[in-house]
C-alpha cells in the first residue's frame, strides 16, 4: 500500500510537469499579440508597447518564458497577471468560492442521484424507474448554455424564489440555484450508474443467499445490496468533483460568480499565460489529488482490491 | 412512496418562499439622499486615470474625480473644476482653476497637482495606455524613448531625456499654462477626457513614481470617493465626499456591481438586485421593452460603425464601385431586424455626438437605392466576388451576413463573410496586404470634435486609419481646422474635409451606436451620456 502510494505521487510529479508544459505551449502558440488584446481595438501607443513587452518578458523566447514561469511556481510565485494583479490574489479569490460551488453540486447530485438510483434499481420498470429515465434523458440532452440561463430567468428573474446572481462573495442561499443547475452536469450519469450498479447486485449469489438464509429485505438492501453497489458511485463522484471546478465556465458567468472557471475563460480571452496557466496547475493538482484519494477509497470500500 | 414525492417537494418550495421573503423584506429607512444605488459594471482594467482609455474604469473615476471641463447637450464644452480656460493663439492656454476643491483626503487641489499627473501620464517607461492624448503638448517627444534594436532586441530602450513636459508651467497656486507644440482651437475638449484628472500628492510614492496600491483605492477630487478599497470582479463601493465643492450628487453613495457577463446583469436588474444596466444585452433587447416599461431608454452615443476599403486591394479602387457597393445596403433593415433598435443607420462620416455634424453628409451614396446600384456597379466592372473581414469575437456574424446577403440580392454579385478569430488577427492579415476584402471597423470617440473622427479615421497615418486611405487635401483642411482662431471657424473647414470623404468614399458608413439602458423603481433621472457613462450628479432615489 505505501509503495503504490509513493508510485503515485511520483507519477503525480511528472504528470503535474507534463501538463503545465503543454498548457504553456499551447498559451504560447495562441498568444498572438496579448497587449493587443488587452488594448481591443484601440491603437496601442508605442510607448506602452515597449513598457508592457519588457514587464512580462513578452520578446523572450518561449523556453525562457517558461523556465522564467516555473520558476516562480515551483518558489510559489504566479506571477502577475497582464491586468497587473498578483495572480495568487486572483487564486485566492477564485478557489474558495468554486470549490463551494463544486462540494454544493457535488453533494446535491450525490443525494439525488443515489436516492433516485437506488429505488429504481430495486423497482425496475415501474412508474418511478421510468419517469427517471425521461428526466435523466431530458437533463442530458441539454446542454448546460441553455439549462444555466433558463434556471436564472425561471426561479431568479420570474418567481424569484432565488436571487438572480451569486456575485462574489455568496452564501448557502445564494448558491443554492447555481448548484443545482452545475449537479444537472452529473446528476444523471451518476443515476444511471447507482441505478445498474443495484439492478446487478439484486441478482448476484450472495444476495440470494442471504435471502436464503431469511434476513429482512431491509438488511439485505440496506447492508449488503447497498455497500456494494456504492462503489461504483463513489469513484465516480470523486471525478465528478474534478470535472465540475474545471467545468463551471458558463454556470460561473450566468450567475456572476467570479471562480476558477470564469478566470480561465477570461484568460484565455485575453491571451493571459500566467493567468491560464497558474489557473491550470492547481487544477491538476486537484484532479492528482482527488484520483489518488478516490483510489485509495477503493480499496477501503472493497477488500478484494489490494495495492501493491 | 410514490405520492410522497410531490408533497415533499411541494413543502421544499415553501420553505425556499419564506427563506426569500425573509431576505427581502427588511424595511428600507433611509431617505432618498442617503440611498446607495448599483450600477452594473464589467471589471475595469485600471483605476489610474491616464491608464484608464475603456469605459468601465471611466465610469468609476468620472464619479471619483471632476473633470476640468465637461460637455453640455449640444457637445460644447464647459468649465467644471477649472474657473477658465483661455488663449489667444490657441497655442498657450491659461487654466485657472477654482479655489475651494479638495481631495478626498482633504488635500487642497492646486496646479502642481495637474502637471505632476500629467508629466506622469506622459512619461514612456510608465506605460500608460492614455498617454498619446498628451503629444500635443510641447515637450512630450522628450519623454519619450525608442528601444534602438526594436521590440524583439536584447538591448533595452534608454531612460527618456527629460522627465517632466516643457509645455507646463506653474503660475500661481491656482493656474498653470500649456503650450502645445502647435496651435489647437479643440484642445479645451481634448481636456473633459479621463486621462486628464489631478492626482493628490498622497498617490505618489515618490516623484514621478506612483503608489503600488493607488489604484486599489484612488483618491479623487469628484463629488464621490472610495468607501474601502476595489473589490475586483466584485464590487467597487463609493460614497458622497461630504466636502465637495461643486454641485452635491443627489445619493448617498454608488456601488458599482462587477458583473462578467451583460446578461447577468440584466438577470439582476429583472430580480431587483441591481438598480441600473447602462448596456443592455442583445439577446434581451427583444423582451426588455415590455419588461421595463418607460424605464427602457435609448440615447445617442458616440459609437460609429462602418466598413473600410483597403486601399491595397485594387478591385475596390474605383470610386464607382465603393459607391455602388454603399447604396446596395439597406441599412435601415440591418439595425431594425439584427439590432432591434439598438444601433441606428449612419449617413455621415462623424458621429451625431459631435459638434458640427451634419445628417446625411454622405449623400447620395448612403440612400439605399439597388436599382442604381446594380447598374453603376455593372457599369464600374466591380469584382464578382466580394468578401468582408470581421472580428469573430464582437458579436459581428449576423450583420456581417445579412449585409452579404443584400448585396447578393442586390448587385447579383457572391459575398462572403471571413471572420477571424480576433481583432489583433485582422489587422495583421492587413498588415501583410492580404486579400482580406472589405474590412469592419468602429470607433468611440475620445473627445467630442469631429477632428477626434477626422484624425485617426481618415488622416494620413491616422492612428486607426488600417485601410490607408490618404488624400492630401483632406489631410490639410483637417489641419487648418485644427489650428482655425475659433471652434466655430474650425467646425466649418472640418465639414469641408468630410466633404471631401463624401467624394472619395474611403470607408462605407453603415451605423451609429445608441446607449439602450434601463433602471429599476427605486431609482430615477437616470441618463447615459455620449461617452456611455450614467451622469451621476442627475440619478436619484425615488423613496
């Protein structure tokens, strides 16, 4: 178990590196002109030209820029932004507030997705099992563009029943409609998961077993059908938590919360290296980390699965 | 079990009621001279005056500050925080300003002052993005430094000969001269933009240098100031400076709400959570009428769209050909059916927002006419094929193709619309002279004189002049225009000089911008100016 933990951290190391290298290249090969783009359609006076290109190393060679940028990192430095705000301000910003959003959508999704998967595991076809499926169905097909701002104008703007936007600094109520809409990404494929997961186990030998031997229905779903088909779940949540930070760019901007995914796209607008990439980093971080604990999980949950 | 469900979710509903009636009711005691009001806001780049040229930072520092001179309805200027404003020449101007303003920080607002910012704005080395406002002024060459091996050179480009502007002198406290290098009759309008604010000496950390953190909390000399510091991409809070010398601002207090998105902000101006939107989105321009009532409004702006012919590409040479290419444009359908409204058809190659505008200058060319069109163009040999360039980032796709599609229809001729990724793209492909056809482009003015269209649009190496247009007897009639004894004497020979546009058709007028803004019940006298800021000495609360 230690060993494979220390495999994997290594592995981390190197992945972590790979990816910002990448990340950066590709900052690099789009970045056509940032003080440009910061500027819009302006002209941009020679004199600023010359300030701004000497401020952010712009005219050094791509591997000097990046050997420039990891070496702060790695001292834990970010850098500045092209908009000339320390990029670990922007971060501590930003990751607060995402990572309540995400933790949020996460937990509704787990709630909703489980309870629903489980009763129409156990109650295949029936009225309940089907009607899942249509909604499931329905939040798959649409996309989160048109879910976010039909959610907003619906319970925000008509009924009101939740205010229209989080802003910065939100709190449980005001985050409350921004999570649903980003569960939505992942409700429905953590239903369907639970949801076979149980119809499975509902059939396997030692379920029959155990009926065999007359324990309750209740112990039967409750301690034996239940923990083992939670497995499955919950290595999928754990993603689930990975992909909903990184993926909150259009829940983030319906709603005005200034997090990690409004960062990234407002970087990327504005051909922000740093800003991306710094962004990025601890992104990658996030999903080492949360691969590594939900593997480790694994093996907590299940006892066939040992580490070597 | 199953008919548990909808009850569950029936009491789910009215518990998040009585949470949401809980949070709104609070009772509101303040009267209406001490209500704050929101104002929505996209993140601004910078809160230092001379580095401030996009309109969210103006429209903070335009509440934090008081400009030397600002403009009344008919665009002529006026004095503010400066008692007058004079010259003989038009060459050295004599500023007098009036005594009794004071920072927020109760600094007395005196010359030095206005010199040490400007000398400051004007400096190379500091970047500021609102420096070139200041070339006029004599001196300002020497501020200047050219990197000797260009941009991508090792060497890097030497400190500036001199650090401080020759054309700015001290006279007494309160007044203090400017000498430009030649003479300007506009040059009092040039003084009502940002770039032009006072700094306390408190923003200095030393001379020429300014505080790190001045901008996170700018003092100003306005009728409102900071109340704690920017709270970037969230709000920017400012109060009443209970010792402003001018005229009082009727609220207690601004907050400027830092939204990302337009849409959002219409969200919460709908949600009653934000009192003012001053641009309303297009994809809610075709409810907002019926959401808001008489508190949608629409007024002018200074926004001036239109296409230009790069003077490279010689299918477009004849004058015939961008003539007849201007009447096949039914612009009036353009901004009824793509715009809602919200932009109107232009006719002339300046912007109603100035003085000495005149309706329709342009012409015959600008009246939609495909008959004739189609028969000049044939007549003119234009090209089979036309194509325009825009920026696929602004929003440009629809009109783009709408007007491909009249000219498809209306000179039997293929269109195409190219779009690149971004602007900065666009003027490269013009750079290397590409076939890249017709081009869009737009302008917001600076300050309000046509010379602020005629220069950088139409002048030869106008600053934003991408197409490279250049006629000579243009080029001097905006000269003498600019150094004319009189603004009115200038305005006549600057129309004389868009005449000459009208005759050349160097670029095809096609729309001007309008400010379409709505507010909420609580507020009222809400009114966006032509540089799409709110005026904020007229807004009001209602209760």
């Amino acid at each position: 178990m230690f060993r494979y933990f220390v495999r994997r951290v290594l592995q981390g190391v190197l992945t972590f590196f790979g990816a910002t290298f990448i990340v950066y290249a590709l900052m690099f090969a789009n970045q056509d002109d940032p003080l440009q783009a910061l500027a819009g359609e302006r002209p941009l006076p020679e004199n600023v030209r010359q300030a701004l290109t000497e401020r952010y190393h712009l005219d050094d060679p791509f591997i000097l820029q990046y050997g420039h940028y990891m070496r702060g990192l790695l001292t834990g430095d970010f850098g500045i932004s092209l908009t000339n705000r320390p990029i670990s301000e922007m971060m501590a910003q930003a990751w607060p507030v995402t990572i309540r959003l995400a933790v949020f959508a996460i937990i509704i999704s787990a709630l909703v997705a489980v309870t629903a998967g489980i009763v129409s595991g156990i109650r295949r076809g029936g009225i309940f099992d089907t009607t899942t499926l249509v909604i499931t169905l329905i939040l798959l097909s649409l996309p989160i563009v048109v879910l976010a701002p039909l959610a907003q104008l619906l319970f925000g703007v008509q009924l009101k029943w939740f205010p229209a936007t989080a802003g910065a600094e939100p709190g449980f109520y005001q985050l409350m409609l921004p999570a649903m809409v980003l569960s939505c990404l992942v409700i429905a494929t953590q239903i369907r998961v639970t949801r076979a997961s149980v119809a499975e186990n509902l059939r396997s030998d030692y379920v029959r077993t155990a009926r065999a031997k007359g324990l309750a229905n209740r112990r039967v779903i409750g301690v034996h059908v239940l923990r083992n088909s939670l497995i499955p779940v919950v290595t999928l949540i754990g993603v689930d938590l990975g992909n909903l930070m990184a993926g909150a760019i259009v829940t983030e901007g319906v709603f005005n919360i200034p997090g990690v995914g409004f960062n990234l796209f407002r970087g990327i607008r504005t051909e922000d290296g740093p800003l991306v990439v710094g962004f990025v980093s601890v992104l990658v971080i996030v999903f080492l980390v949360v691969n590594l604990v939900v593997d480790l999980l694994y093996a907590v949950l299940d006892p066939r699965i040992r580490y070597e | 079990m199953r008919g548990q469900f909808p009850l569950k979710m029936a009491v789910g509903a009215t518990a998040i009621m009585l949470l949401a009636a809980g949070c709104s009711g609070g009772g509101d005691e303040t009267s209406a001279a001490d209500a704050v009001i929101s104002i929505g806001l996209g993140e601004p780049q910078h809160l230092i005056p001379s580095n401030t040229t996009e309109s969210n930072g103006a429209e903070v520092l335009a509440a934090l500050f008081t400009p030397l001179i600002d403009f009344d309805a008919d665009n002529k200027p006026y004095t503010v925080a400066a008692e007058s404003v004079e010259s003989t020449d038009n060459k050295v101007w004599t500023i007098k300003l009036k005594d009794g303003y004071t920072f927020h920080n109760g600094e007395k607002v005196v010359a030095d002052n206005y010199i040490n910012a400007w000398n400051h704005a004007a400096y190379g080395p500091n970047g500021n993005g609102g420096s070139y406002f200041f070339e006029r002024i004599e001196g300002y060459k020497d501020l200047q430094s050219k990197d000797p091996d260009g941009e991508e050179g090792p060497q890097k480009a030497p400190d500036p000969a001199a650090k401080t502007m020759t054309g700015l002198k001290k006279v007494d406290d309160l007044t203090f001269t400017v000498t430009l290098s030649e003479p300007f009759s506009g040059w009092r309008s040039v003084m009502g933009y940002t770039v032009f604010y006072p700094l306390p000496n408190a923003a200095f950390a030393s001379e020429g240098v300014l505080k790190e953190d001045y901008e996170q909390a700018p003092i100003g000399n306005g009728p409102f100031k900071m109340k704690g510091t920017w709270q970037h991409d969230s709000k920017i809070e400012t109060e009443a400076y209970a010792d402003y010398a001018g005229e009082k601002p009727k609220v207690g207090g601004v907050t400027y709400k830092i939204y990302q998105e337009q849409t959002a902000q219409y969200a919460d101006l709908m949600g009653g959570a934000l009192d003012v939107v001053t641009q309303i989105p297009i994809e809610n321009l075709a409810s907002a009428p019926a959401d808001l009532g008489d508190r949608f409004k629409t007024g002018p702006n200074s926004v001036f769209q239109f296409v230009g012919f790069p003077t490279f590409l010689p299918q477009y040479s004849k004058v015939e050909v961008r003539k007849a290419i201007s009447m096949a444009i039914n612009r009036k359908e353009i901004t009824d059916n793509v715009f809602r409204g919200s932009q109107s058809p232009a006719t002339s190659f300046v912007s109603p927002a100035v003085a000495g505008y005149r309706e329709n200058s342009c012409g015959a060319p600008c009246t939609y006419d495909p008959a004739k069109a189609k028969a000049d163009y044939e007549a003119a040999g234009g090209p089979k094929q036309i194509k325009i360039t825009y920026n696929a980032d602004g929003g440009h796709k629809a009109w783009v193709d709408a007007t491909c599609n009249q000219l498809k229809t209306n000179l039997g001729v293929d269109c195409v619309g190219v779009g690149e990724p971004k602007f900065a793209d666009l003027l490269t492909k013009v750079e290397k002279k590409e076939d890249v056809g017709m081009i869009r482009l737009g302008w917001i003015m600076d300050y309000p004189l046509m010379e602020n269209y005629l220069g950088p649009l139409y002048g030869t190496g106008g600053s934003s002049n991408y197409y490279g247009y250049s006629n000579p007897e243009f080029d001097n009639l905006v000269k003498q225009g600019s150094a004319a004894p009189t603004e009115d004497e200038a305005i006549k020979l600057w129309q004389q000089a868009e005449d000459i546009l009208a005759r050349d058709m160097p670029v095809i007028p096609l729309r001007l911008g309008q400010n379409v803004y709505g507010h909420s019940e609580r507020v009222k006298n809400v009114e966006v100016d032509k540089f799409q800021k709110v005026e904020i000495l007229k807004i009001e609360a209602t209760s």
